[in-house]
C-alpha cells in the first residue's frame, strides 16, 4: 500500500520526520546558545503551539469520549440494576396485597364461624363457577375425603349461600339460594311468619334481588328492612341462617299472602371461600 503523500508531493511519513528533525535543532541550537527570542521564537510559536494545541485537542477529545463512554456504560448497568429492584418490589407488593386479602377472608370467615359457633363448620375454596356473571352454582375444593355430604349448608358473608348438590372425593358442588331452581323455606325474624324464598337470575341481574312468597301477614306487620332467616320447617337448611332483608312487599291476587323481593346478604358476584357447615338438617333435627 503506497503512503498518501502531502501537498501532492512529499510523503507524509518523510514531512514528519523532517518537522521533527527540524524540531530538535531548534530546540538543540536554542539550548546551545541561550538564544530565546527573535526568528527561532517565531518559528517555534508557529509550529509547536498550534502541534500543542492540537495534541490537546486530540487528547481531551479521546479522555472525554472515554469518560462519556464509561458514563453511558454505568448509567445502563444502574438503570437495569434499578429497573430490576422496582420489579422485584412490585412482585413483593403484589404478594403482599394477596396476602392480605386472603387474611381479610380468612378474618370475615372467622367472624362468621363465631356467629354460627353451635355449627362444626369447615372452609373451603371456589375453584370454578357457571357460566353466567353470579355464583349461582360454583364447585369448591372439598369433598367426601374432607367430611363432606350432599345437602349441608354452605355459608359466607355473614349468611347463608347454598347448599352442597354433588360430593367427589376431593370437590363439591354448590348450588346458591339466587339459582332458578333454589327454594327455601324461610321466616322473617320479625314476626315468625313463613315464606318461600325463590332464586332468579333474571332479578339478580337486574335489580340485585331475589324473590319471596306465601308471606301469611295478615296484620300487615312485616315491614321494609326485616330480616330473613331459614325456617325450622325447614328439610334440608337448618333453621337461623341469615338470608337477607325485605326490600319490597305485595298483597297477591288472592288477598290471602304476599310476596316481595329481599335483598340478599351475600354477595353472589364475589365470593372466593365458603364456611360448610359439616351437620345435615336430618341429624339436627334428630338431636
């Protein structure tokens, strides 16, 4: 490969060596003779000051595109440090926030336990539900391993929810008190009068109510807001389970009874663990 040549003629290499060596006789002559002023001081402020200068120039250049360079570098590796400290908290405060919604849980279902403390009860967890937006049918993580019996009452919430259909050795089907074809006999706590409390989706989904019927209220004293608990006539719910409170009464056709809707203590929309209770409605009433 031919060396590029200055100004056309002489190498590069060669105008180099010649500056150079012209550089050392003048430095040399100036040493040897004391002499610091005049052409030779020209000279060198003409050739070594702009050298110097561009030297420094070249210099700074390479130190601060270094130091840029390693700033970048350290900015990257502090950024993808930080970057994995906020995922990690974020992942601890998720857990956290898990956590102690499931403690919120556990404590609403340790509450209930105490309100129906004359009930053995035992917990479980929803893992699936229908297909519809409610909790009307729903299976849990319970079975016949776990003491487990078709028709024994499941509850949540401060009331009650449904009641166990199907029994596997390790789940359970539910079938809640809104279902369309739930039915259970209930009294108002009010006055002792019976009724029939029906589930409709229909009503959920609408006005968040389910239905009652055959209110025998002769004396018109059930009243908006009383509550509503499962009966002692009761087959299969055992009797003082919370059910709701009234929301709207009508005398029927027949001017005999009435019906209305109730508002329903549980949240049918929301439920995530349940309190089954581990006695059947037979054996209480055999007890």
């Amino acid at each position: 490969m031919r060396q590029r040549k200055a100004g056309g003629g002489i190498p590069s290499k060669y105008l180099l060596m010649i500056l150079t060596i012209v550089c050392i006789m003048l430095l040399f002559f100036s040493y040897s003779t004391g002499f610091s002023g005049g052409p030779v001081l020209t000279v060198a402020n003409h050739l070594f000051i702009p050298m110097q200068k561009g030297i420094d120039y070249i210099g700074s250049t390479i130190a601060i595109s270094s130091a840029d360079t390693k700033t970048k570098e350290q900015l990257v590796k502090e950024n993808e440090a930080l970057q994995a400290q906020v995922e990690e908290l974020n992942s601890t405060i998720s857990n956290m926030e898990l956590k102690l919604k499931e403690l919120d849980e556990l404590q609403s279902l340790y509450e209930l336990d105490q309100t129906y403390y004359d009930y053995e009860t035992t917990g479980a967890r929803i893992i699936s539900k229908g297909t519809s937006n409610w909790f009307n049918t729903f299976t849990i993580d319970k079975g016949s391993n776990d003491g487990i019996k078709v028709n024994m009452n499941v509850i949540a919430d401060g009331g009650l929810v449904g009641i166990v259909t199907t029994v596997g050795d390790s789940y359970s089907i539910v079938r809640a008190i809104i279902d369309d074809t739930s039915n259970v006999s209930a009294t108002i706590s009010s006055t002792e009068d019976n009724c029939i409390v029906s589930g409709s989706l229909e009503k959920m989904t609408a006005e968040n109510l389910i239905l009652f019927s055959n209110l025998d209220d002769d004396e018109s004293k059930v009243a908006i807001g009383d509550i509503v608990t499962t009966s002692n006539i009761s087959d299969k719910y055992l009797p003082g389970l919370m059910i709701g409170y009234i929301s709207s009464v009508t005398l029927d056709e027949n001017e005999l009874t009435k019906s209305g809707t109730l508002t329903p203590t549980v949240d049918f929309k929301h439920l995530s663990d349940v309190l089954v209770i581990l006695q059947l409605k037979e054996s209480y009433k055999s007890e």
